[in-house]
C-alpha cells in the first residue's frame, strides 16, 4: 500500500470514528430532550387531572345544592297548592278565585295603575313584545293601524288570542287624510274596525288618535272627531308618559327607561305611549327593564286598557 492511499484510508477511518461520535452524543441528546419532554407532559397531566377533579367535585356540589333548591320550590308548590285548595274550598257556590291583580283592584291597595300602550303596530317586533309581556305575565294594550297581509293578520289575532286589548289608531296613519273633515276620519274609522272585526272577531271600543287629541295638524277642532267616536260609543286614550321613542332619533335603552318610569308614583293613573315599529330595536331591548321597574313598585300594578279604565285625555270635552 503507498503512502498517499494509507493516508486516505486514516482519513477515512477518522471520518468514520467522528460521525459514530456525533451519532451518539446526537443520540443522547435526544433521548435527554425527549425525557425532558415526557416529564413536562406527566407533570401537566397530573394538573390536568387535579384540576378536572376539582371541577368534578364543584360540579357534584352544584348539582346537590340544586337538588336542594328544587325540593324546597316543590314544598313551597305543595304549600301554595294547599293554601289554594283551602281558599276555594271556603269560596260560595260559582265564585271564582281571583288573580292578585284583581285582589288588589277590588280591596283598593294597587294605588297606581299603569297601562301600557304600544301605538303604529303590528310589526316585525310584534311577536318579541308579546313573549316579552307573557314572561311577565303583563296585559297591554295595543293602538294598531291597517296593515294588512298574511303575517299583519297572524300578529293581530295573537295580540288578541294572548289577552290583551285590540284599540285602533286609524286605517292610514296619513295626518293630513284623517284630518281634512270629519267625514274623512268616518271613512277611515269604519275600514279599520271592519277590518279588525272580520280578523279577530273583536270589536274594538278604545282608540288613539294619531298625534293625540292635542296634535297641531288638524285644523278642525278635535272635539269634532271625539264626538264622533262618542256617536260609536268608543272612548279615545291619550297619554301622560311618553317613553319618546316616536320620534326619528333612536334613543338609548336607558333614556327609555328612565322616560317610561317618570312620575308613575306620584300619580294615580299612568298611561304609558310605546311604538311597535320595525326600527323601534331599543324600545324592545327596553321593555324588560321597564316592566321590572314598574312591578318592583309597591302598591303598583300594569293593567290592559278596559271599558272601566279613566281615560287621559289632552283635551277638555266640552260636555
């Protein structure tokens, strides 16, 4: 063998004898990276699994406690249906029990009555302010225009299926229309109560005019259109609470709340002006908060508007 070709072969041997080196520390290092790793894991396992515990415990802690809680709800049921059973029981022959609503109107103690009154509707909204006054189990009335059409006559007939009263606001809603001559407003007057009854079935006996009694359009005396309605025997309702949604700003749900609630303990009689309109978002947003703040006030109750209920009127009838 020559020389050069020992030196070659060296080299390679020393090649080979690095390689085989950096192999094995290349090795280790892994294997101690990988052990490293496995480590981490357990140990985020094992928190994983005190954690999961944990919430398995809060879980069964919860459940108990809730248990409890219905058990307690099903005895004060038992309670309330025995109560029930021993009040009908002492009731004459054909007397019905009566609603709390309906106790406090008759022995006095609901000193201030509110209504509330949603005028220019059915709408798209219609539906969500009904759920929202079942939650609460709370009657309003209803001041409705002529709309027509397959989902218009559905809404109506809700309005009415679910309890609450059907009032009318006139067919067309169009100032000028109604209120160019008295046979003018008979016209329209005639086509929505027409149109109400073939709907519902209801004869609608309250109304709203649109703009109230004190509007500035008219250039007859109002009077004139009120005895009109006097001649139908139907009473008009105007307002003495204005939530102010009725005008093109879209006002805040709070601004609505706080404008709905205004003097409603310092008077006797409340009636409330809401609009059920397509754009009217935030007065649906706001109905919650404000049927809660009403019926959080002591010696206060939300009524539907009734033959018996005292109308609020803007103008002063002359007889």
């Amino acid at each position: 063998m020559t020389g050069s070709r020992r030196k070659r072969v060296q080299r390679l041997k020393k090649g080979i004898v690095l390689m085989g080196g950096f192999l094995l520390v290349l090795s280790v290092s892994l294997c101690a990276a990988m052990m490293f790793q496995t480590r981490n894991l357990n140990e985020k396992v094992e928190d994983l699994t005190a954690k999961v515990e944990s919430l398995a415990d809060e879980v069964q802690t919860q459940r108990e406690t809730a248990q409890e809680m219905l058990a307690q709800m099903n005895r004060m049921q038992e309670t309330v249906y025995e109560a029930q059973k021993e009040s009908e029981a002492e009731m004459q022959p054909g007397e019905t029990a009566k609603s709390p609503v309906e106790e406090q109107q008759e022995d006095g103690t609901a000193v201030h009555k509110v209504y509330l009154t949603f005028d220019d509707g059915p709408s798209s909204h219609t539906k969500e302010i009904l759920d929202i006054l079942d939650r609460y189990d709370v009657k309003a009335t209803f001041f409705v225009v002529g709309k027509e059409g397959d989902w218009a006559e559905e809404a109506l007939v809700d309005i009415v299926s679910r309890g609450h009263t059907l009032g009318m606001h006139s067919y067309t809603h169009k100032y000028r229309e109604l209120y160019q001559s008295v046979e003018a407003f008979a016209e329209d007057f005639v086509k929505l109560r027409s149109y109400l009854e073939d709907v519902t079935g209801v004869t609608s006996s309250v109304y709203r005019f649109p703009g109230g009694s004190s509007n500035t359009v008219s250039d007859l005396d109002m009077e004139e259109f009120a005895d009109y309605l006097d001649s139908w025997d139907v009473r008009f309702f105007d307002w003495n609470v204005s939530s102010g949604d009725g005008g093109r700003q879209l006002l805040t749900v709070d601004q609505l709340v706080e404008n709905s609630l205004e003097g409603i303990e310092e008077r006797e009689t409340s009636v409330i002006l809401l609009h059920d309109a397509a754009g009217k978002t935030t007065t649906v947003e706001a109905l919650p908060q404000i049927i809660e703040s009403i019926l959080a006030m002591d010696d206060t109750v939300i009524l539907p508007i009734t033959d018996d209920t005292q109308p609020v009127q803007h103008i002063q009838r002359k007889n």
